[in-house]
C-alpha cells in the first residue's frame, strides 16, 4: 500500500528550508485517522522519535536507577527472609 506521502511535494517555509513540522503533523494525523486506536506503546515510542537526545539521556539514567532500586529492594527483602528462616 503506497503511503499517503507519495504524491506530495516538499513545503517551503519563508526561510527556504523545508517545513518539515508540516509534514509531521499530516503524517501523524494520517496515522491517526488509518488506526484510530492506538496502544499506549505505539505513542510512547512515537513520542520517544521525537525527543531531544538530552531528554532521552537523562530518561534513560533515570530507568536505570530504578532498576537497581528496585534490584537492592529485592535483594534487601530476600535477605531479610533468609534471616528469619
């Protein structure tokens, strides 16, 4: 199926250089008008395309760390029943 894209033509902003948010929102609203009903794992990675790489950087760190609090959280609770028994 050939996308809605095809037939399109670049648009030009006053600057000159193309207008590519244009293109993003008709891409997004074509999406959303195809498949209306979209998961929550489809918008978190469509929103993660198009965050900033520091954003991201400092999404990640904190994914990470609480992965390892939750990693000592465990740890600390499988001690504290190794313990008692």
């Amino acid at each position: 199926m050939a996308s809605s894209l095809d037939n399109i033509e670049p648009v030009q902003s006053r600057s000159g250089r193309a207008a590519s948010w244009h293109m993003a929102a008709f891409e997004l609203w074509s999406l959303w008008q195809r498949r209306p009903k979209l998961r929550k794992r489809a918008i978190v990675f469509l929103a993660w395309r198009f965050l900033p790489p520091n954003i991201k950087l400092i999404a990640l760190g904190v994914a990470a760390g609480a992965i390892l609090l939750f990693a000592a959280m465990f740890a600390a609770l499988v001690f504290g029943i190794t313990q008692l028994a």
